[in-house]
C-alpha cells in the first residue's frame, strides 16, 4: 500500500493534486492546515496537507480470487453444461468472503489513518520541543559568551578577580531566560555605577577656615594635585586660598608649591610642629580653605607614621578638617592594599587618583573602593595646572572598565 501526503492552498486541490500522481483510486486517509515557522511565515497563508492510501496491484490480486473463482463458474456453466452450476448459497458465501476482505482493507486503511496522525503528531511534538530546546541553548550560549567575555575584560582592566566573580555572580542571580545582551549589559552597567558610589570632592566650608591635608606615599603628585585643587577654588571659584607644607625632607616639594602659591597670590608657610599649624589656622581664619602638603612617609615605617598622625590630629573641632589619600593609578595592587590599610589606622580619609594618563588599566579604582569602602573624590591626568584634574565620574569609569584596555 502507498501512503503519501499532498499539499495545496485548499483540500480540493490537494486532493487533484493526489490524483494526478496516484490516479483516481485513493482513499483520503487525514486532512490537516500546516503552517511553516519562521520569520516569514507570518506573511504567509496556511496550507492544507492530505494523506492518501492507494492499494497496489499485488494486494488488489489478494483480494480478488473469489471473485474471480464465481465469475470463473459462470463462465464453466455457460461453456460446459456438463459440470455442474454453482448453488446461490455457495455464491453468496464467495460474496462474504469478498466483503470479508474489503472489511479487512477498510480496518488496515483505518489504522494507517490512526498511525500517520499518531505519527504526525509526534514528529511535530519533538520538532517542537527541539526548536525550544536549540532556542534556549542559543539565547544561554550567547548569554555564556557574554558574561565570559565581559569577565575576561575585566580581568584584563586588572579588576581583582575576587570583584569581577563578584559581578558576574550578582547578575545571574536575577538573571532570567527571557533578557538580551543589551538588557544584562546595562544592567551590570548599573550596578557598578552604583558600586562606585557618589563623588563629592572637597566641599564649601560651614566655619572658615576649612583644613585640607594631603598625604601619601612620594612621588604620587601630592604637591601637584594640590596646586590643581588650589587654582581650581581661587581663579575659577573665587575662594580664599593659603598654602602650608609639612614636608621638610624635600626641599625641592617645598619649593614648588611657594612657586605655585606666588603665582596665585596666596600665603604660604613652611610647618615643622603641630603648634605650627594651629597658629596657621588663627592667622588665616578669614580664609576659606587652608591646603596642607604633607611628607611622603613610608607607610612600613612605624615611626613615620605616629609623626603624621600627631600632625592630623593637632587641630580640635573647632576647624574643619578632610583628608584626602593620594594614590598613583600606576602602583601595584597590592602595594595600594597595604597603603590604603596602613593609612586607614591612621585616619579617616578620602582618595585622589593620580597619573589616570599613565596606565592603561583602571581596574585598581574599582578594587580600592570596593576594599576600602571610601570615597573616590578627584582624578589627575596631567602635570598641567590647573587643568589636569577632575572630579571622579563613576560613568565615565565604568565605560572605561568596560571597554577594556584604551
């Protein structure tokens, strides 16, 4: 037996469709609309598909013997009136045994029918299912890519490891099946965003004057930044502006800075005892800012640091006082760890990035702000003055970790 099926914009057609091929002796087994997937398929009409039977000769021969074998006795009878005539009960029981058999073809016919819709069925299930199952894989392997890729550039921005498993961790736990690249990219966008936290930088005194200290290790841009800063509030603010420095070891810091403050027309002195800057304070009360260098001590020397901190604290609350940590973007990690930590069991205190134009990685200003947990105030880019600095932008950061080596 044939089975086939046959497709056309109507049943009809699919049915001369089947004749064409198979003649006219086919039994319409099923009838279904079938519709292709995909994209275009929307702008298309559904089509109708038939299923057809048609027996073959050789089951036609099956069937046909008794048939044959009346016709046969009839033929006998009319040539050799000798033998003898079949009875009408013998040819009725021919006649049974032929409905017998089309009764049998018409039960086959039936259960094909029953097969090929089970058949039908099943084979679209799965096709189905495996249309799921390689849309899913698909969305989940670019899903994969993309947070594989996104660590490895963080990891080549020289984000600690320990942060960027951290980030990636964060977002598959609100991750879902149904988000798009776009979606998870702004999402961790965000979020680092507010990882960063807010900038504020050095804010307008509440009683003048206010005391700044700038302290760090040497040769970060201590005395640079600072002239930055000072020219920043004196030229472009209008703020009154004095300069002191504590650091006696470096006769060439020291000068720098009176030529930076000769050039703003701002006081400058020279302090070697905490009593020193107290009567710093009194004398430039009217002030609005009072900007104080600070040696580069080393942060593994005990004694250095005990100095520094009697310096930071020789002010009572009757001024106001921030401290600011200034960092080079170029040093190692784990030495801006070490003086990030011993620093912070001096004082508390936010942080300048110094040197961003000298490295190609920002990894570290993520790690110290998530280690520290301290504020990211201003970054430099440049020895120029006052141009070469910036208050931190969080955006800007992000976009730059993100990126990828510049």
């Amino acid at each position: 037996m044939i089975i086939k099926k046959f497709l056309g914009k109507t049943e009809e057609e699919a049915v001369e469709n089947a004749k064409k091929e198979l003649g006219t002796g086919i039994v319409i087994m099923n009838v279904k609309n079938v519709k292709k997937k995909g994209f275009f398929s929307l702008f298309k009409r559904e089509k109708v598909e038939v299923t057809v039977a048609l027996e073959e000769e050789g089951e036609k021969a099956k069937i046909q013997p008794k048939q044959q074998t009346v016709q046969e006795a009839v033929v006998k009878q009319t040539s050799n009136p000798i033998q003898p005539v079949p009875t009408e009960g013998a040819i009725k029981e021919d006649s049974a045994v032929i409905e017998e058999k089309l009764d049998s073809l018409q039960s086959l016919l039936e259960k094909q029918l029953m097969n090929v819709a089970i058949i039908d069925e099943k084979e679209k299930k799965e096709k189905e299912d495996e249309e799921e199952e390689e849309e899913a894989g698909k969305e989940e392997d670019e899903m994969t890519r993309f947070l594989k890729l996104l660590y490895n550039t963080m990891i080549e921005n020289e984000v600690d490891e320990i942060y960027a498993n951290q980030i990636v961790d964060d977002f598959g736990k609100v991750q879902s099946s149904n988000q798009t690249i776009d979606f998870a990219l702004s999402n961790i966008y965000q979020k680092m965003i507010l990882r960063f936290g807010e900038s504020k930088g050095i804010e307008p005194p509440d009683k003048k004057p206010k005391l700044v200290f700038f302290i760090g290790p040497t040769g970060v841009g201590k005395t640079t930044t600072i002239a930055k800063l000072a020219s920043r509030f004196q030229v472009e603010k209008g703020n009154k502006v004095a300069l002191l420095t504590a650091d006696t070891y470096r006769i060439a810091a020291a000068e720098q800075l009176r030529t930076y403050a000769n050039i703003l027309e701002a006081p400058f002195r020279i302090i070697y005892t905490e009593e020193e800057i107290k009567e710093a304070c009194e004398e430039f009360s009217g002030y609005d800012y009072i900007l104080v260098d600070t040696a580069g001590h080393s942060h593994q020397n005990e004694d250095q640091r005990e100095t520094m901190k009697k310096l930071l604290n020789a002010m009572d609350d009757s001024v106001e006082k921030e401290v600011y940590l200034v960092l080079s973007a170029t040093t190692k990690y784990k030495d801006l760890l070490n003086i990030a930590d011993t620093y912070s069991k001096i004082t508390d205190y936010k942080i300048i990035f110094t040197k961003l134009d000298e490295t190609e990685t920002f990894g570290n200003l993520l790690n110290l702000k998530l280690h520290t947990g301290v504020e990211l105030s201003y970054v430099t880019c440049g020895q120029n003055v006052p141009d070469d600095i910036a208050d931190f932008n969080p955006q800007k950061t992000v976009k730059q970790l993100l990126e990828g080596r510049q």
